[in-house]
C-alpha cells in the first residue's frame, strides 16, 4: 500500500478507536472516521499469532484494501483482525472487507454493484 493511505501514527489510531464507528464480522472489525483525506491503518495484536502469523496477516488485508483505495470516501479506515483471521483464507478475507465496506457505506455507486478488478480478475487454469 503506498505511503501516502498509510495511518502510522499512533495518535492517529487512537482517534479513530475513540470517534469512529465499528462494524464488525467473523474474522475482522472495521472501524471509519470522519476525516478530509483517505487513510487507511491495519491493527493485529499478538492474539493472532506470531510475528510471521501477524505479518501475513496484515499482507493479505493491504492486498484486499487495495482494489477499494480509489473507489471509497474519505475517512480514516481502521480494520482490526481478529484471532480467527489466522486460519482464515485470502478469499474469506477479501469478503469480509467488501462486507464492512459496504455495511459503513462507503462505496462508491460504481464499486457498489460490481467486484473490483482483483476479485473479478482470476489466473486461467494451468494446461498439462
């Protein structure tokens, strides 16, 4: 994910766990807010394994939030992943994002009705 939709600091993820809103499912909690520009920030505690559990974990979730960056509003996204999203595949994953993208709605009305490229786009099968 490039530097510019990366939420680092801190302070700033302190705010958005005080003022944003939460909605959450199986594998993952999503929490937005209200802000001029679009950031985005991944949060895996030490629940869901260890540091190389954590850091697939957080991979996996910058490729799921990627096809989403151009196409949602502006705000401060926070997603937290739950213990169960060690276990969890990468297409499980991309379901729950899209899920908690579209339960804050924030969406654009294009991304709304159709899949991103990434989903949509899959590798033909191999021939033998």
């Amino acid at each position: 994910m490039e530097r510019q939709y990366r939420l680092q600091k801190n302070k700033a993820f302190q705010y958005v766990y005080h003022r944003g809103k939460s909605v959450a499912c199986r594998d993952l909690v999503m929490l937005v807010a209200k802000s001029k520009g679009m950031k985005v920030g991944f949060s895996v505690s030490k629940k869901v394994g260890n540091a190389v559990t954590r850091n697939k974990v957080k991979r996996r979730l910058r490729e799921c939030f990627r096809p989403y960056l151009g196409g949602v509003k502006n705000g401060l996204y926070v997603v937290v992943a739950r213990p169960s999203a060690a276990e969890a595949t990468f297409q499980s994953l991309q379901r729950d994002v899209r899920y908690l993208l579209k339960k804050h709605n924030v969406l654009s009305p294009a991304l709304h009705q159709d899949k991103p490229q990434a989903e949509a786009r899959q590798r033909p099968a191999r021939q033998n």
